[in-house]
C-alpha cells in the first residue's frame, strides 16, 4: 500500500503549482481607440522588384483581414499623405479586387538602403513597420561596365558575295601572271613588228621628200646625201638590234641579217651591200669635190631598192609557232631601238 501512495502525492503537488502559477499572470485590458495594426499583412514584395534611388516603386502588402465596404479606399492628395525624411509617398490604395485585399502604396526614394515608411491610416485602419529597400547604381555589386556590342546582322547572301569577290580575284591575279608568262613574247613580237613597220613609213616618207626637194632644188646633193644616209642608219638601228649611227663602212660587215633565213637566197648581201653603200656616200661627201645629182640619185634608189626588200620580207615573215619562237624569230629588233 505504501508504493501507490508516493507517486500520487507528487502528481498532487505538481498540479497545485500549476493552478497557482496561472493565477499570479496579470491581465492587461485591450486599449480603446482604432486597433494599430502592427503585421496585419502577410510577405510584402516591390514593384519592381529592385527600386533604384530616383525611380518610382511600389509596395504590395497582401492583407490577411477583408476590408468592409464603404470605406475610402484611395489616397492621392499630398495633404492627407503621410511624410517621411528620405521618401515621398504619392499614393496609397486598399484594393480590394480578387481573393484577398492589398494595400498599395507608390512611392519615390531619395536614398539608398532600407528606408522604414511612417505609419499608414487608411480605411479606419493603421499599419505601421512598413519598410523598403532602395538600392543604388553606384554601390551596385557588379562591375559597372558597358556591355559588348551586339554583333552585327549579316545580310543573306553577305557570305557568299565576300568569298565569290576573293575568289575572283585571285582568279584575276593568277590568269594576269599565267598570261603575261604565256603571252609575254607575243606580244614583245607584236610591239616590235610595230615599231619595225613605223621606221618603214618613216623611211618611205624621208625618201620622197628628198626626191622632191632635190626635183624642185630646194636642197642640194651633199645635204640631201648627208640625210638619206643618217636616216638609214636609224632605219637600220631598229631592224638590226645594234646602233649603227656611229659605225665606220666596215663595221656593218658584222651585222646580223636582216632578212628571214627561211626565204633561202637573200635578195641583198646584207654586210656588203651595206659597207659598199656607206662607203661610197662617205667618199662624195668628203672628197671636196661637186657631187653630181644622178649620182646622189643612184644611192637614194639603191636605198629604196633595200628598203623594199625589206619591207616585203616583213609581210611575208610568219607568225611564230609558240611564243618562245616569236621571241627567237625577233631577239636582234628590239635591244639596238632603246640604245
């Protein structure tokens, strides 16, 4: 009987300290006046969600309790707007559209930081504990840097114009080198059977102003003679590839031939007949002595007989084969022109 009795005394003494304790707790009777509501919302939230110094926010409280109806809902006068040091606050709204009610407060910030907002009397109500996070560009986290610039828009087809432009022009490049390798001695033939066919005009028209100068005696036989053979020289200098402007009779025997070695017989013996011609014209125009015009008309028509010659061999010489054979066929014309 005695193990029973212990733990029921203690259960009884627990008990009565209980009672007493609950007795002693003071009873505070509620204040009169409109309820001051403290966290009467549930989680606030930012519109937008980062307000900087200088921009326009908004505050969304959701409220947990219904607003009655027929209250002012809406507070726009800057009179009725409660003040605070770092903000101005331009509008507050008790919304009640949707599920739940929401107090809406507008606001514009002047400071960064977390900014407490002065308490709110709005529809007989009061909230108080209203607070905002300002931030600020210049103590923002990240590197205020600009952003890299966007890359450009490539117009269709941009592609294809670029590569086809370079393209084409190595494809330019490299058929104007391939061409002047390959087409280089024909054309070094064609210019110099150009010149060729311009020092034979030239020595046409000097033979036929002489003739009819010496006819109407407006030169005589030794400036007639000293012409005829200095224009021959440069007739000859182009043909030959040597300068043959200041060589003695003598010299013209090592002169290379003038006329094509595929003709067979040559018309004239060049070397000779050019060493006998200037020989004589040398002989009668330094003798001292009168020069007789037949005389001087022999050499003009020896002159004309060569150039003659000359000149249909030209238009009979054949076009080379392959250009390595143009520049063979005509190597002797074109070095004795430029000296």
């Amino acid at each position: 009987m005695r193990r029973p009795f212990l733990p029921f005394c203690l259960g009884c003494f627990f008990a009565a300290a209980a009672a007493a304790q609950e007795v002693s707790e003071p009873q505070v009777p509620a204040e009169s006046g409109p309820p001051a509501e403290s966290r009467p919302f549930m989680e606030s939230y930012l519109i937008p969600q980062t307000v900087f110094v200088g921009d326009l926010g908004r505050l969304v409280c959701p409220l947990k309790d219904p607003v009655p109806p027929g209250e002012n809902l809406i507070l726009d006068m800057p009179r009725d707007l409660p003040k605070a040091k770092d903000l101005i606050i331009t509008r507050i709204e008790m919304d009640r559209r949707g599920e739940g009610a929401r107090l809406l407060i507008d606001f514009q910030a002047f400071a960064p930081g977390l900014i407490p907002l002065p308490p709110v009397e709005i529809a007989s109500r009061s909230f108080t504990g209203l607070e905002v996070r300002v931030a600020s560009i210049l103590e923002s986290d990240e590197d205020l840097v600009l952003s890299p610039p966007a890359p450009p828009l490539a117009v269709p087809g941009t592609v294809l114009i670029i590569y086809g432009a370079v393209f084409a022009g190595i494809v330019v490049i490299l058929g104007a080198v391939f061409g002047g390798i390959w087409y280089g001695n024909h054309l070094d033939y064609l210019r110099i059977r150009g010149l060729r066919r311009r020092a034979l005009r030239n020595m046409w028209r000097m033979l036929r102003r002489l003739r009819f100068a010496l006819g109407k005696n407006k030169t005589g036989e030794g400036e007639a003679l000293t012409l005829v053979s200095s224009e021959f020289r440069n007739f000859l200098s182009c043909f030959s590839g040597m300068n043959c402007r200041a060589m003695v009779p003598g010299e013209f025997l090592e002169l290379p031939p003038l006329f094509p070695p595929e003709e067979g017989k040559a018309p004239f013996d060049t070397s000779g007949f050019l060493r006998d011609l200037f020989r004589r014209c040398d002989t009668l125009r330094f003798s001292g002595g009168v020069i007789n015009r037949k005389i001087t008309l022999d050499v003009m028509e020896d002159i004309r007989n060569f150039v003659s010659a000359l000149e249909k061999a030209e238009k009979q010489r054949p076009a080379p084969a392959s250009f390595g054979a143009a520049a063979g066929a005509l190597a002797g014309g074109s070095a004795g022109r430029f000296q």
